[in-house]
C-alpha cells in the first residue's frame, strides 16, 4: 500500500494569479478581445459542401457539426460562407414546420450559420421558433466583436427595426433595438423586424440619433471583424459566377489530398507564392468524397470541358502533407487549413 499522501494547494481569499515576470495578471476575463486598427477591404470567404450535415446520424450531431465551422469561422475572422450543393446529398421537401436537418442539409447549414452569426439580442426578432434550431442555443457562443453586451462600447452596432417614429418637427424615422437601455433613432423609414448596421454618435436628449450604414462599414472604415455573411450556391461553379463582391475572387485555393503542400503559398521561392495584394481570398473545401465529385455534378463545368478541379482554382493545396489519418473530415480540415493559411492574412493585413 502507497505510503503517497495528496497534497492540498492551499490558498487564500485574496489570492492572485502568479506571473514569472513578477506581474500579476487578472485571468477572471478574457484578455483577446479583438482590437480594431485600421480600414480593411480584403475580404476571406470559405466555400464547404452542405453535404457533410447528411453524413451526421442525429440531429444534434449535424447542429454541433455546424458549430464547429462557425467557431472555426469566427476565430479566423471569415468575411463569408458559402454552402455549395455537391451532388453528394439527396434532397426533400421540409418535414413539418419546415424542418430541414434530414431533408435539405445544404439549407439546414445555412439556416443554423445565419442563426449562430447573428447577435444574441436580436434573434428572438429575426429567428422565430424553427424545428431546425431547438438545439442552437446550447453551441458554444461565437462572441464576435459585433456580438456586444448593453455596457461594452463601440462605434458600431447591429440593430433590428423596431417601431416607426415621428418627431415634433414633423419628421419621420424609425426606432432601433440595438441592445442597449437608450432608444436609438435613424432618420429613415425601415420594414419592422429589418437588420440594421448602425453607427453611433454620442448621447444626445436621452436618444441616439444614429446614422444606418453598410454591414461592411465597420470593416472598411474602422477594421473591426464584423462577423460572416452565408449564401448557397446550387453548384460549384455558382460558388464564383454568384460571387457578391466585384471583380470576383481574385485569388482561389481549392483543397485535395493530391495538392501541393500548403507551405508553397508562403515561400517567396514558390511560383505558387500568394503575394499580399489581393482582394477577396477564397478557400474551397470538399467533402467526403472531395471536390472531385463536384466537378463531376456541375453541368456547366462539364459542359466547358473541365477534366479535373485544380483547374478552376488559381492554386490546389494540401493542407496536411503527410497526413496520418486516411480522412481528415471537413470540419476538421476547415480548422487546420484556416491555421495553416493565418500567415497569408497577416501578410495582407499589414500592407
């Protein structure tokens, strides 16, 4: 019998955390919270098959698999997410009350993407009780910078049509719920329930008299991380002849086991070195079965007589070269491969 007796660490009350540099930090908060530096225009976007929800046996398995991404999402600041129908996943009319996780997995990601993105103040309004969301609200929070609590202060904040407002003077306007204890006011008329970017000024007679702005305001005026717009596309062409931003993508990253180490993009002897200039990045992820597959669904690539998928995109990179595992699953790939590409936007951001 061990003679071993457990030793308690003893501690006081008033405790403080230990620092080898003789400091003492406060760990009762969260210290990386984003910090807004300077306009940015470039853009990341991800593109991801809704097919790999059709792959998860239960409900809450295929919710937890889209948290997954949207967290991914969020870490690595992702401008947008488009969900492609690969071909992989047969299609129904929803269940009743629209339920979708077991009918149409390409909607169902996307409807729990959406819902996960938007600021907690505001889903009761825009998200009304769906079948396919019972389970959301349990996912880890994704707290992005535009998901503010009513004492945190910011340039900016998202806010929801509330009611129609008419003033003294005889103008008109409409009042925002946008999460905090005073009434904000935009001199224009919105629909009830509408999504609404706002920047604010100081507090003036016990109102905000607010200027409504773009979505991508916060990012192109002040820097900040304003979280991820989602689309579907019904192929993988449609991920860039629908693409919302002009010019298109002007750089393209399709991933494959069969492609080119991702350290190529990096290293300024590459010909495949991405430099810091471009605009709108585009990383395209396949499924199970890869983007192979996709191609070979996509009528209009077939139809142009596209043979192979590295031929679409600018670059085709592996993302884990020498990979032990036989499958790396999406999920999982869309955190190593965001991981392994931070250097590229680190590059972009300082220019």
């Amino acid at each position: 019998m061990s003679s071993h007796k457990s030793k308690k660490r003893k501690g006081t009350a008033d405790s403080k955390p230990h620092s080898s540099n003789g400091k003492h930090h406060d760990t009762s908060k969260p210290s990386a919270i984003f910090k807004a530096a300077k306009g940015r225009e470039h853009t990341l976007s991800i593109a991801l098959p809704g097919s790999i929800i059709a792959n998860a046996l239960t409900h809450e398995q295929k919710t937890a698999l889209a948290g997954q991404i949207a967290r991914a999402c969020a870490v690595f600041c992702v401008d947008e997410i488009v969900i492609f129908d690969d071909g992989q996943a047969q299609t129904r009319p929803p269940e009743q009350g629209g339920y979708t996780a077991f009918a149409d997995p390409d909607f169902f990601l996307y409807h729990v993407l959406s819902y996960l993105e938007t600021p907690p103040h505001l889903r009761k309004a825009l998200f009304p009780m769906h079948p396919d969301l019972r389970t959301a609200g349990a996912l880890p929070s994704l707290d992005m910078p535009h998901h503010m609590r009513s004492d945190e202060s910011c340039p900016y904040r998202e806010g929801i049509a509330a009611k129609a407002a008419h003033r003294r003077d005889g103008s008109t306007g409409t009042m925002v719920e946008c999460g905090l204890q005073q009434a904000a006011h935009v001199p224009l008329e919105l629909e009830a329930n509408t999504r609404i970017t706002l920047r604010l000024p100081m507090a003036t007679n016990g109102s905000l008299e607010c200027e409504a702005v773009s979505p991508d305001a916060p990012r192109e005026e002040a820097g900040y991380y304003w979280g991820y717009s989602v689309r579907q596309a019904s192929s993988l062409s449609n991920i860039f002849t629908e693409c919302p931003y002009d010019g298109g993508y002007d750089v393209s990253i399709g991933t494959s086991e069969r492609g080119h180490p991702v350290t190529s993009l990096l290293n300024p002897d590459s010909e495949r070195r991405v430099d810091p200039t471009w605009t709108h990045l585009l990383v395209v992820f396949g499924g199970v079965a890869g983007l192979e597959v996709a191609l070979a669904a996509d009528q209009e690539l077939q139809a142009a007589g596209v043979k192979e998928p590295s031929e679409i995109f600018d670059n085709w990179i592996n993302l884990a070269p020498g990979q032990g595992s036989r499958t790396i699953r999406t999920e999982e790939a869309v955190w190593i491969g965001l991981t392994a590409l931070t250097p590229l936007m680190e590059a972009r951001n300082a220019v």
